[in-house]
C-alpha cells in the first residue's frame, strides 16, 4: 500500500483501478452494464471528466484565496520563496491547465447536449447553464490573461523591476478575489441546469 501513496502517478492510477473494480462489481451485482455504445453514456463520461478538471480549478483557485494569500505576511521573509520558488508556480501550473481543462470539457459537454448556442445566447430554458457558462468563461479568461501573465512578473518568472513587480502582484490577487466571488453564482448556476434551473 505504501509503494503505491509513495508515488502521485501510482495513486492516481490505483483511484482509475478502484473505480473500475466498482463499476464491474456492480455489474456484476446488478447484471447492469454501462453502455459505451451510447450517446448518453458518452455525455456522462465528459461529465465526470468536467467536474474532475473543475475540483482541480477551483480547489486550487479557493486553496490560493483561502489559505496561502492570507499566510503569506504571516511567513518570515527568508522563508517566503519556499511558497514564491516552488509552490506558488507549481499550484499555478495545475490551476491554469485545469481551468483549460474545465472550458474544453464544458464546451463539449454543451455541445454534446446540443444547447451550446443556446445557452449562450441565454435563452428561456437554458439560462442557467448559459449564465453559468459566461460566469466560468470571464473567470477562465482572467485566469490565462490576467492572473498567469501578472504572477509571472510577480513570482520573478519575467524580470520586471520592484514598482512592476508589487503593482502585478496586487492586480492577480484582486483579480483571483474576483474569480472567488464569480465561483458562487458560477458553481449554483452550472447545477442548477439539472434542477428545474435558477
Ligand atoms: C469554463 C467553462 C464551463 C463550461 C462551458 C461549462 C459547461 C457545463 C455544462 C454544459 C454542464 C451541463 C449542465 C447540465 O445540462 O446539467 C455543466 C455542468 C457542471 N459543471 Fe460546468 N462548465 C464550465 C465551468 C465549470 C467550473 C469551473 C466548474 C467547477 C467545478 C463546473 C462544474 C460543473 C458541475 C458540478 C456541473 C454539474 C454536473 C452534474 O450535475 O452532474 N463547471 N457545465
């Protein structure tokens, strides 16, 4: 067990393992299988796939605004570069290709549903996840064209001088406190579709 939690690739692999263990067990009790053939089946897969990518996005977005921006003047100056150095830049990573992650699949997902114009364009049964779809793409936006391109010359990853640097800094903290508060609405949006809407 431990060989397996020693490495992030193995536990990842061992949660795709469990995961098909239940589904052939349940299979197995049921004599119920999922059906890959089908168009339903298929919407459903990119369904988890989207809300995978949107846990990444957002837990990271929340992790950023909840826990390490308000640490941060509680930790000594010699230390800070262990945040600024190496996890500041390595969260960014994951939570700007999961943002990626999350659009591609939302889109498809919409798609897939045949509404994206639709909702889009708001229309009457659709403007929930047509709002929450706005709601997530201002918020995907921000992350690739705002936030990432003012933490690099915040984190020292393009040399700017101390004004440029303090002044970036400021401007992706506002704009992720930003994304914060459009994750509400966003999030009661995109699952209120399944309910009846807003
Ligand atoms: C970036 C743009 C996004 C697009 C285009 C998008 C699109 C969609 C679509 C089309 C659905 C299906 C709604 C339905 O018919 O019930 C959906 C559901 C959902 N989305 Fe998004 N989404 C986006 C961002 C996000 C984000 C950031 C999250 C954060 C976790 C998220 C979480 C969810 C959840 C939890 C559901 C409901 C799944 C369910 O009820 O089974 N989405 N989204």
């Amino acid at each position: 067990m431990a060989a397996i939690f020693q490495s992030l690739g193995r536990t990842v692999a061992a949660g795709i393992v469990l995961l098909l263990v239940f589904i052939v067990l349940a299979g197995l009790g049921t004599q119920q299988w999922i059906a890959v053939d089908t168009h339903g089946w298929w919407t459903f897969f990119f369904r988890w796939l989207h809300v995978l990518s949107g846990v990444m996005w957002i837990g990271l977005l929340w992790y950023f605004n909840f826990v390490q921006t308000p640490s941060m003047p509680k930790i000594p100056d010699e230390q800070k570069p262990a945040i600024s150095k190496v996890i500041a830049p390595e969260a960014l990573f994951w939570f700007r290709w999961a943002a990626m992650a999350t659009l591609v699949t939302g889109l498809i997902l919409a798609t897939m549903y045949g509404y994206l114009g639709k909702a889009l364009s708001l229309q009457k049964g659709y403007h929930a996840i047509g709002l929450g779809m706005w709601l997530a793409i201002v918020m995907w936006f921000n992350v690739w064209f705002v936030i990432w391109p003012n933490q690099k010359k915040a984190l020292g990853i393009v040399q700017v001088d101390a004004d440029a640097k303090a002044k970036a800094a400021r401007t992706a903290m506002l704009t992720s406190r930003f994304n914060t508060m459009f994750s509400i609405p966003m999030l009661y949006c995109m699952v209120a579709q399944q309910n009846s809407g807003l």
